[in-house]
C-alpha cells in the first residue's frame, strides 16, 4: 500500500472512532438519560495534556483546529464511571 493510502487510512479510522465514540454518548442520552464519557472541547484535551501533539488535529482540520468545539473521546467513554464492567 502507497505512504499517502496508508495515511489516509489512518485518519479516517481516528475520525470514526471519534464519530463513533459520539454517536455512543448520544445513544446512551438519547435512550436511556445517562451520560457516559466526558464531552469536552479541544482546548480542555489539550489543556489536560499540554505534552501531547496537536499535528494530527492540525492535518485532520485543514491547519484550523476548532478549539471550542464539542467532541467525546473513545477513551473517556472507556473510563466513564457510568458503565459497569461485566464480569465473564
């Protein structure tokens, strides 16, 4: 596979994990009434994470991050106390 098939494939996969992860906080709401994960802007992930890269965001928005826009992350939704972990 090309560098530029293997980059893009890349970022459409974060992108659909991002959607995802929102569809997944907006079907909880939606049926059930309980918020799982963090809604949050970029400003707040970055402000949380001062150390971590901002390229992909830059590439993935054209260079113009939006910074106070509202997004939900898979791993917020991962750790959110909302969820019971079910035992096997």
């Amino acid at each position: 596979m090309c560098l530029i098939c293997s980059v893009l494939h890349y970022l459409y996969g974060v992108g659909s994990l991002l959607a995802n992860a929102e569809m997944v906080y907006d079907a909880y709401l939606s049926s059930a009434g309980i918020k799982i994960g963090e809604v949050e802007t970029f400003a707040n992930l970055l402000a949380r994470n001062p150390t971590g890269s901002t390229a992909f965001w830059k590439i993935w928005f054209f260079g113009l991050i939006p910074w106070h826009r509202l997004t939900v992350t898979p791993a917020s939704l991962l750790h959110s106390q909302a969820l019971e972990k079910a035992s096997p």
